[in-house]
C-alpha cells in the first residue's frame, strides 16, 4: 500500500549534513589560521577579518536561540551589557579583562533570564517585537546613570585585550593586530565546537523539535519552557561575551554605538542568510558577508554600504528560506 | 485495574459548554472507541487528558495519581501519549528523528543518545511500515505516512495509555485494515487505547467499548453493538426524522 512516490526526496542524515560541513570546516579554518602570514602587509585587511570573527561569534551565539525557532529583534541589549559590564568593571576596578570579560557574559545571562521571564511566553512575530522593545530599558539606564556609566558620552581608554602569562612565556593580545585577531579567532572555534556540542546533543534535538512543532515537543515530553529558557540564557552569555569582546578591542565604546539597531540585526541577518537551520552557517554568512562590505561596498558607497545587508537578507528570504548554507548543503 | 478515570470533567471556553460532568473509566489493557458527531467535545476531551487544557472542574486520575493541573510534559512521562487529528511531525527533521524525539525525553531527560535508542527508533518504524522512509524528512511523507510516524513516535515515549485521534480518518478500506491491524499490535506491546474515531470505520472493529458524546455530554456507554443501538446515538448521528421513521 505503501506507494513509493518516485518525488525527488532530498536526503537528510541525522547529523546536519556532516561530510559538507568537515571539509569546509577544515578547509575554512586553515584559510582563517594563515590568513595573518598571508596579508602581513596589510594590518587592513586582518582587522576587518577580526570583526568579521567576532561578528560570526555573535551570529553564532544568536543561532543558539534562533535554533529554537525564536527570532530575536534585540540582542543588542546583551551585546551592550556586556560591553558596558566589562568596560566599566576594568575601568573603574581595575580586574583584568581575563575575569570582566566572562563576568560581563554573566551579566547578560542575567539580563537574559529577565527577558525570559518575560518574553518568553510569547511566540513568533510577538516574541521579536518584545525583544526588540526591551533593548530600550538597558540602553536608556546606561545613557541616564552618568554617575556610573559617563552617559552619552561613553567610555574611552578602555584598557585593550588582556596579556596571557605562563611563566616566563607570554603573549600581549592586545599589541599587535595579529595578536588580537588570533585571540578572537580562538574565542570563535571554542564557541563554535560549544554549538556544534549542544547542536547534536539530546539538548539540540529537543530545541529543533519544539521549533519545528511545538505543541507535538511537549506531548512527547519535552519541557518547552526550559529548554527555550535554556537557549535564551546560553545565547545572552555568548553575546555578552561577544560585546566584552568587541569594548576590549575597538576601547571605545557608546550607548548608541553597543546598543544601536546595527547589533541586534547583524547576527540576525548573518544566521538567517546563512541558515539559521544549520551549525556552520551564520559563521560562514559572517565570515563572507562583512569583509564583502567592508572591502567592496564601503569604497563604493561610504553612507549606504550597509544596503547590502538588507538587500542579501530579502533575497535570501524569496529565493532560499533555509540560508545559502543549508542550500549548499542539500544541493 | 483502572488506568484512568475522568470524574465530573467540566470544560467551558467563555461561555460555551464544550463538556459537561463527564465520568468514565478505563481499565487496563482496554480498548475504548470516543464516538460522537462533530464538535461533541471529543478531541477536548483528549486536550484534557494530555495536559493541553485545564478542565473547569473535575478530576483525572492516571494509575491513581491526580492528573488534573499537570503539564503536557509531565503527563506523557507519565505514560500517556497522543496522536493529533491533523498529524504534527517535525517537518524538518528525518522520520527516524522524530521517533528519537519522542524516545528520548518521552521518560525525561538523558543528555546523550546511545545506539540502542536508534535500534528502538527503527524497530518501531518497522512496526508502522515506514523503515525504508526512515531518512527522509517527516515533511516530505505522505498523509498517511505522517499518521504513522505521530503512532510510532507516541509509541517511543512508552505510553501505558495511547491517544489515537481519529488515526484512520480519511483512510481507504485496505488502510483501514491495516490500521486494524496496527491498533492489535499495539495492544499486544501492553498498551491501552482510547481512540477518537467520528466515522466508525475503526473503532467498531477494534473496540472492546464505546462512548458516545453529543454537545458535551455523555450519551451512551458500552459494547459497540449496544451503544450503536442506542436510540440517543442514533439521533445525534443521523437526526431525528431517521428516529421517527424508526418509530413508526
């Protein structure tokens, strides 16, 4: 009875496509390792490609809650609390970036669990628009509290990324550009083997089961609300992290800057080109999209190089729901 | 010995009744069919059981624990499961995934999969009929293929009691066969069964009693034969002139 349609079925394996996914892998993070003996020359080009990184970390860690069919409008607050957080504790503490990076991610988390109080009863549209409202109540504090942050006007001198002692051996990364973008190079392969981890443990397999029907996930046992607390909490830490990251690095930061619109959309618009569906893909959409804009449309068009992303993001959209990355991978 | 019993079940949405003072009971190793025409509050009735719904008032006991204000989650690792009228896949992902899903955390957690959940996950594909479809993605299945997995992956979480909602609606005489078929394996796995059957086609065959509802209330209870008889089910089935006839 059983009739075999003869319908070009696509063929999924279990593991989120693995054989594309190794020898990109490998292939990419070569590239990305040689890439500073590559353009010595150039300390340009290497910068862009240390943003890139830290761009395709906060993507990643955007696509710990987007796994879970969520979308949020607003990580920027995360992303802005944990700049602030690690700015303010190094500047006026003096503690080494080493401990304020990861206290700023905890701060996040805890702003993270605030939203997830919250919002999280929410779905779809209503859950992205609560997130993208709740940016405000962080960037509002942090502008007003001129006691504690300097308000509008931002931290400056922020001391750069921290040194790594071991005996007599050690390594500034904060002095040279090839020294920073190796430290955050190494921050996005822990972060990515942390998501590939949780992406294929029993962890993933529930948070894809209560995105792809939820009502079915919690009838065969699945606790839908810690789980989607769960992801909404490891997703705040990463990009606190990201954002401690990010104020160690440029040394420099704002409200309007760490909490703008440009925070919250970009890993949004990386992992949903890439694939939100997909481990690899928001990193490989950060690692492509940003120098592409960097290096092609900033000189072409200084005020409105950032059409790209909207523009990507509608084709995207239209022509491949699942991100060219999960495209590539079933192709 | 009683699995589950429904005391006094109560469910009104604003001000609409959609059951009202519901008892019943279910032994174990029973099989009951839930008969009754559109909108008699049977699939409300399965969204009480399960969790989905809170009742108004009343109890629901499940091997003597009160179920009443429980979650979802919690009542399947109890060990009661469900199918859904309009079968709710994870589209997405493989068939063989989405039975995983269900063998995984239908017991609670366990953070990794060991190789004897695979073994399980396509023993129980087999049982449905669709291991060489075990790959692809639940969402490209057809109809009945879907139903099948919702069975197989409600079987994978255990259930002492399964919820089937109308699982053979829509089906042509030899699936419905089949399905007959199916239900008798399933019994013979330990499993009790209530199932949600409008048109009859399955639970006539396979039930060891029926209960009927119309407009919320109970209105027969017992054999097939006898509640088919019964002169309240037959109105609400084929209305009153047919009664009349009848009659005469």
């Amino acid at each position: 009875m059983i009739q075999s349609t003869s319908k070009k079925t696509v063929q999924y394996d279990d593991k989120w496509g693995i054989t594309t996914d190794k020898t990109s892998l490998f292939l990419g993070l070569l590239a990305l390792i040689t890439l500073p003996l590559l353009v010595q020359t150039n300390d340009y080009i290497l910068q862009v490609f240390t943003h890139a990184l830290l761009l395709a970390s906060l993507a990643l860690a955007w696509n710990f809650l987007g796994i879970s069919g969520s979308i949020s409008l607003g990580h920027a607050a995360f992303f802005g609390v944990g700049a602030y957080g690690s700015a303010l504790l190094s500047l006026e503490q003096g503690l080494s970036p080493w401990l304020t990076i990861p206290m700023a991610g905890l701060f996040a988390t805890g702003l993270g669990l605030m939203v997830g109080l919250i919002c999280l009863r929410l779905r779809g549209a209503y859950f992205a628009l609560a997130t993208l409202a709740f940016v405000e109540i962080p960037r509002v504090i942090t502008d007003n509290w001129d006691a504690l942050t300097r308000g509008s006007l931002g931290l400056v001198g922020i001391s750069g990324l921290p040194t790594l002692r071991m005996g007599a051996w050690h390594v500034d990364f904060g002095s040279s550009i090839t020294a920073s973008y190796y430290l955050v190079f190494a921050y996005f392969v822990i972060l990515l083997g942390l998501v590939t981890f949780v992406f294929r443990s029993n962890m993933g397999l529930a948070l894809q089961a209560i995105r792809e029907e939820e009502i079915a996930a919690e009838a065969v046992g699945i606790h839908v609300n810690r789980y989607r607390l769960l992801s909404l909490l490891m997703s705040a830490f990463f990009t606190g992290v990201s954002g401690a990251c990010y104020a160690h690095l440029v040394r420099y930061i704002e409200p309007g800057l760490v909490y703008g619109l440009h925070f919250s959309a970009v890993p949004m618009i990386f992992a949903i080109c890439g694939g939100r569906f997909t481990i690899l893909g928001p990193a490989v959409a950060a690692l492509v999209l940003y120098p592409v804009d960097q290096f092609i449309f900033h000189p072409l068009l200084p005020a409105g190089h950032e059409f790209l992303y909207g523009a990507v993001l509608i084709l995207t959209m239209l022509f491949m729901p699942n991100g060219f990355w999960g495209r590539l991978r079933n192709a | 010995m009683i699995l589950l019993q429904l005391k006094s079940l109560n469910k009104t949405f604003n001000n609409f009744c959609a059951l009202s003072d519901i008892d019943f009971s279910l032994s174990e190793g029973e099989i009951v069919g839930l008969v009754g025409p559109n909108g008699a509050g049977k699939t409300t009735l399965f969204n009480l059981i399960c969790g989905r719904y809170r009742p108004s008032s009343g109890n629901i006991l499940f091997k003597g624990i009160d179920i009443t204000n429980l979650k979802p989650h919690e009542i399947c690792r109890l060990g009661i499961s469900r199918t859904f009228q309009s079968s709710r896949p994870f589209p997405r992902m493989s068939a063989m995934q989405n039975v995983l899903v269900g063998h995984i955390f239908g017991k609670g957690f366990s953070l990794h999969a060991c190789p004897e959940d695979r073994q399980m996950a396509k023993e129980l594909l087999e049982i449905v009929g669709i291991a060489h479809k075990a790959d692809t993605p639940a969402g490209q299945l057809t109809l009945s293929e879907q139903r099948r997995l919702d069975l197989a992956r409600a079987l994978a979480t255990r259930p002492k009691l399964l919820l089937l909602d109308e699982v053979a609606a829509g089906f042509s005489p030899v699936l419905v066969k089949q399905a007959i078929q199916l239900v008798n394996r399933v019994r013979e796995r330990g499993v009790s069964l209530l199932i949600i059957d409008h048109f009859l086609n399955l639970s006539l065959k396979v039930s060891d009693r029926l209960l009927a509802l119309d407009h919320g209330e109970k209105i027969a209870e017992g054999p097939p034969h006898m509640v088919m008889r019964n002169r309240d089910v037959l109105q609400a089935y084929l209305g009153l002139r047919h009664q009349d006839e009848e009659d005469d």
